[in-house]
C-alpha cells in the first residue's frame, strides 16, 4: 500500500516530491520508489545474448601466459604472493557455474542464446540480441549498457558471485541459482521496467582528429599516444592549411554514461628516468586545474583531485564514496558543535550512527532523475583558488581541463584525452536511457 | 610571550600537549609552536647549491620539441588550446628573476654558488653543499629533500613564484624579494632549526629484484616495466634455483619521504584494444584491495580508493585534502543532528564557519611530531568490506597489497610498484629528519 502510495507521489515528478520533503537537497532513497513502469504484457525475448566477466583466474592466466608458466608454476607463483591459487579456481567455478545455470534456464524455454566474452561483445550482438543479459558483477553490467545506446533494449544484470561482488545493478541475489523464476516473472509481466537515464558528453577543443592512430600496438604509454596524435594533427592541418579546424566543433561522443564521468589528472605522466632502481618510476601525481560551469553560470577556475559528475544510478557508487563521512567524522563535527554552542548535542553511538546514515542517505537519489549530480573531489581552497558549492545538482555541466595529462573517465572503464584547452559539455537526454528491469526481491 | 609559553608546553612532548589539550585527536596548529632550537650561533654556509624548478612555459617548449616547433608555432598552439603564452613567459620571467635575485645575494655574501636544474640534481651536488636551496615550490622543494638522507645538512625552500605557488614548506614570501635580510637573520642566528620529521619505507615479497631494468627508454608502459621485470625475475630464479629468495627479506628503501606515502592502485593498467577511436583508451579505474595492520594490531581487510600515511609536513597537503570538510558538509551534518535531536543547534553562516574550521584544523599536526597519520580515502563499506577508523595516529602501519597494479607513491613524485603480496612497513626513526629553517615572519 505504502509503496503504491510512493510510487504515485513519484510521478508527480521529482520536484514536487522535493517540495513535499522540504529539500532540493534531500532527495529520496532509491529503494523508496521508483519511477517505473508496469508492462503492458509479459516479456519474453526469441533472442538472448549473455555476457561473460573475466574471472581474477582467467586474468592471472593470462597476465602470465608470456612467461610460459604452467598451471603448476601459476599455483606457485600465486602462493608466493600470498594469493591463493584454490580461492581464485573456486571463484571461477562458482561463476562458471552460475552462467551455466543461467544459459540452461534460457535454453528450456526455447530461447535463442548466444553466450559471449566480455572481450567478444560488439555492436553486432547487441543488434542481434532481443535482450542481453550480463553475467558477472556491476563492471560487467557497466560494459553491457556501454553498447547499448537504444532506450529500447532491454539489459538485466545477473550476480555471478554474490559472495564478492556488490551487484547493485544487478537483479536481488536470490536469482543468481533461482533464475528460472526471474524468467518466469518476466513472462508473466511480475516486473517493473526501470528506464535509468544516463550522461551524454560533447567535447571540443583538443584536437579530436578523425585521422586515426594505430591503437592495435597495446603497448603504446600514454606519452606515445599522445605523441603521436599531436604529429598526426599538426601534419594534416598544415597540409590542407587549416590550423583551427578541429579546435572548434563540439563533437557528441558515441558513448552513454551509466554511473559517472569523473575527470581527474592521470596518475601516468612520465618524466625521463635516471634512476639505477628498476622500481623506481618518477609518476606526477598532480591535482586537477580546470574550470566549471554549471547550468550555464560564470566560469570558476577550481584545482581538486578530480570532478564526478553522476546519474542516480551512479549515486550509490564512485560518487558515494567521495560524499560519504564516516561516523569517526560526524562525531568529530557534533563534538566541536557541541563545545561551540554549548548545548547538550547526544554523542552516543546510536545517535551518532543515525546521523551519519540519515547524511549518507541524502547522497543517493533515483535512477530515473533527469539530474545530474556533480561533486567536487577534494577541493583545494587555498591563497590561490577558491571555490563556492562543493557539490549539487544540475541540468548541465561545462567543465574546461587545464590539466597537463588529464583524462576523462568514463563508467570507471573508458577514458578520453582531456587535456589543457578542451572543453566537455556534460548533460542528460531523454532519448539515451537504459531500459532495465526491476523484480520484486 | 604566549609563543614562549606554549613551546615550553611543547617541550613537554607530545602526549603532555595531548593531554592538556584533552583529546588526542585534537593535535596543536603547526603555527602556534614548533619544537625546534635556536642555533648557538649563526649559520654561514661556504657552499650553497640552489636547486631550480621548471617552469610551466619550459615544460610546454620541451613537450613540443619533437615536432620541431618554432616559437611562434608554440604560440599559435598555446593560444589555441586557450593557454597564454605571454602569461606562462611572464611566470618563467618571474621565476628566473626571483632565482638571480638568491644566487646574487648569496655571492654578494661571499658564498661559492651553484644553481642546479631540477632534472641536475644528483646526490653529488648534496655531497658538495653545506646547504641547499630549494627555488621553486613546495614540489621543488619535496625533490630537493627527497636527495638529502642525513639530518645535518639545512634545506631552505624559498617561492619563487608567490602569486602561483602556495609555498609553505618556504620562507615566508615577503623573503622571496628580499632575501639578503633571510640571508643575514640566518648569519646572525635569528631563526630556529625545525627538524622535519620523516617516513622510512620497508618492502617486501614483490620480487625486489636486483637485477636491473633498462629504464633509459622513457617509452615504456607501466606494463612494459611490470613484464620485463617479471621476465628477468623469474629468469634469474631459475637459473639460480632460488624462486623463494627475492620473496623474503625486507628491504629497506632509499628515500624518506618528507609528506606522504598514498598507496593505491594505478588508473594505467591496459588492456587489449579494438576500438577505432585513437582517443579512446580502455583504462581500468578500480578500488584499491588491501590488508592494514597498525602499531602491530589485527591484520584488516579493506577496500577504498587508497591509503595516505603522513607526517606533521604532510598534514598540511594531501592528507589534509583528503580529510578536510566543505562547510556544506559540515552544515548538512549538523541539520540532521538539529532534527534528529530536537535541539537549537545555531545554522547560521558563522557558526558552519566556525565549526569547520575547527574541524580542519584539528587535521594538522607538528611537524616534528614522531607520529604517523593515515587515513582511508573513500572506504568502500559494504556487504563484503567493512573497516573501523577511518583514521588516526600510529608509531607503525604495514599494509599488504591485494591489488592488481597498484604503486606507492612517495610526496607525490616517486613511485614504487606494489602488488598483490608485497608487504610495506611504513615507520619513522630520528635519523631520518630533514633539517630545515625557521624564520620569523
């Protein structure tokens, strides 16, 4: 009752709500309601792609496979390094299994199923497909919504290994070895479609140059691809004459943020080595100089450790952990309240976990919110910066990088160049939402 | 007077002050006093090297030089990306002016000089001084210390670019311009020895391998350097027969680092391309897996997005970043405390003011304190992490890596790799102090 309740304050639309709840600033918690749809009939896709995670066993076989090691010499090395080579394989099964488990359920209903590799997962499946789903934890789910840029296909997320991984994004784990009664829910039209909207991401001014440079060379650094775009850009404008051609159209990136963009200095500037000390590596660790506009107001020049700008879907992830206090810091702030007021604020545990939850809470707001949410990441305010609103909402971001080696990363996954003059229009269209699902736990 | 006073109460160590002051957590304000001694007589020193940073405007001209630019061309591209030539020029003029200004006043005072560059600076030319001048910004300034392992031989840091750089690891700025009278209070004893105390550093069980790797190709990727070592380790233990022995003893390090260790893991792990994009590079961004251990206690497991161990010099940098709160948070903390208390708690402008800055200032602490301080930037608390502090003060942390491709990265500026299995002791010792100066404002 209460939830249906919810639901429809909800649809007034979210602002409505924040009037009833007093603050633009405290907005409601993802599990209160959301605003989603019943569907009209029960789903049930011909076509279903699965996309596999790689395991942390697959990835150490990998990483290794040039020295030639055997599974022995692997066992060996893992145990040396205090990793357990049983723990891992126990995983990989444990995942294994549970993708089997889901093909299986998929298959007895007469579903057309395609089981793909994170590696192997391409435009071509995702036009395939009537439906993906992904098997792994929220960084798997994360690269299918990469590829899908219709609002119209849907993507449910599978927790392969619920012991380890979070799974926000994925359905509640209960379905991970009951997943024929996820399917039969679907069928029946037991569910909710949750459309989460996500970021788009215009960038100008550094230079996107449609002359492509070789990236099949994976060992190219960062410096070298840099490099070698910068020689590429500047031949081809002196050849056709045109030195300010690629500095000035705003360029709509062919990607769709489902958590974050977070725009940081890259910890990879290198600098020539005279060290003896093959350990040693000179990396520039620096802040972040860039300026910000939000919602087309003045330009302000910030320096910080990095800028996140979130969906609701992000709220709960990179973005949480930057705003979240510790009830080690809330305690600390009521206590020097407390000495500076003179009144008795409670310092019980109880009181002070309440706060901090109640703090931690207002951080998180719905998947569907058409807002963006910026937060700027250890801001340094000193004699030589300044900065106003360390965080909020907002319905477009404009940031402009005077970083020296910066790079936009996208979902924790993607990165782009984000250099010294480029400028990045960050903000939300109805047409890129995610269509996912929402099953009653 | 009550500057005297208070360093007397400092005399008394630490833990008196601590105790007099009531809380542990609430240390002294660097500025209020330092433990430091008046010289019996002055300091003359015969030999002075003074070590030059670069320049943004000398970075920018060496950045380029591979595609043969001429100044003009460094203009156009400079004012294309937005950047000011003529304001980077200026700041390399003020710099350079700033830098004669010191190596004159020193041979006016008979003192044999050399200025040495940044990439210059070795070991022998601290070997030849008496005392060393840092002229630059604090980044100069952590270079110039991080040469200088014995406690005996004085680091002065001047800034020479004042309106850019925040400095204050340097002489108060007005010396900048007028640093004969730095000169001559240093003559006449009119300044106080204020040893820096700083951090050690012991690994091991991440194959610290004696056998050297060809550095001097700055091109290579960080996993290029992590496959030739790995290569070359696993090489020689064969042939030696010895696959355990790089795996067991502790070495400890050649640095000392004067502000922070901050362990975590590197954006620039790579992975196979097949994208058509050159600007997009697939870099992974993960949290940081680790085991801490302080002062001896139970090992713990966590997750965050790094771990920042400083001295009293480091909690006024990246540790304080890292820490400090914005008034919004402090202001949103106490709302939740009004309302969930019922009581009158002030939320006015002056007391959010007051109260964070209470707050930040109890973050720094002296720095020739003993202590360590770490921190946990953005602990991932969840169904599968938890941690308790989320800082604090040790005499001792070991943390054990479970990272995939993590470093330790030492005042920002040098970093060692640390991988699953490695193990860091990170402690402090008296030997290890930086002397520097202290000059009345």
């Amino acid at each position: 009752m209460a939830r249906r309740a919810a639901v429809n304050v909800w649809c007034l639309g979210s602002r409505a709500v924040s009037l009833l709840y007093g603050s633009s600033f405290r907005p409601l918690h993802t599990s209160v309601c959301n605003a989603s749809s019943k569907p009209k009939a029960g789903f049930k896709p011909e076509k279903v792609a699965v996309v596999t995670k790689t395991t942390r066993y697959e990835f150490e076989q990998q990483r290794y496979r040039y020295a030639g090691l055997s599974e022995e010499d692997l066992k060996q090395l893992l145990a040396m390094k205090g990793s357990s080579y049983s723990g891992l394989l126990e995983r990989h099964n444990i995942h294994t299994n549970n993708v089997e488990h889901i093909v299986k359920s998929l298959r007895k209903e007469g579903i057309d199923v395609r089981v793909v590799k994170r590696g192997e997962y391409n435009e071509e499946v995702v036009r395939w497909a009537n439906a993906i789903i992904s098997a792994g934890g929220d960084g798997t789910m994360l690269l299918v919504a990469s590829k899908v840029l219709s609002k119209d296909k849907p993507v449910v997320g599978v927790n392969t290994d619920p012991e380890r991984s979070e799974g926000h994004l994925c359905l509640p784990v209960r379905y991970t070895r009951a997943f024929p009664e996820a399917l039969d829910k679907l069928c029946r039209g037991e569910f909710r479609w949750l459309w989460r909207q996500r970021i788009r991401l215009h960038l100008e001014g550094t230079g996107i140059n449609p002359t492509p440079v070789d990236l099949h060379e994976q060992q190219l650094s960062l410096e070298q691809h840099s490099q070698a775009h910068r020689i590429t850009t500047m031949d081809s404008q002196r050849r056709t004459g045109n030195l300010q051609e690629s500095f000035t159209k705003p360029s709509l990136l062919p990607i769709r943020s489902l958590n974050e963009i977070f725009i940081g200095e890259s910890l990879s500037s290198r600098v020539k080595l005279k060290s003896f000390n093959p350990h040693v590596k000179l990396l520039l660790h620096r802040a972040s100089y860039y300026e910000i506009s939000v919602d087309d107001g003045p330009w302000e020049k910030q320096k910080s450790s990095g800028l996140s700008i979130c969906t609701g879907t992000g709220s709960k992830a990179w973005s949480y952990n930057i705003n979240k206090l510790a009830e080690q810091a809330v305690e600390e702030v009521l206590k020097i309240g407390k000495s500076q007021s003179g009144l008795d604020i409670p310092l019980n545990q109880e009181f002070i976990e309440k706060v901090t939850e109640k703090y931690n809470e207002s951080l998180v707001f719905s998947p569907d919110d058409s807002r963006l949410f910026y937060s700027i990441r250890e801001p340094i305010v000193n004699r030589v910066f300044s900065s106003s609103r360390q965080r909020g909402f907002a319905s477009k971001v404009c940031v402009r990088s005077r970083c020296w080696d910066a790079c936009m990363v996208v979902d924790g996954g993607t990165s782009f160049e984000f250099n010294d003059g480029a400028i990045a229009t960050i903000s939300m269209s109805e047409e890129d939402q995610l269509r996912t699902v929402v099953l009653d736990n």
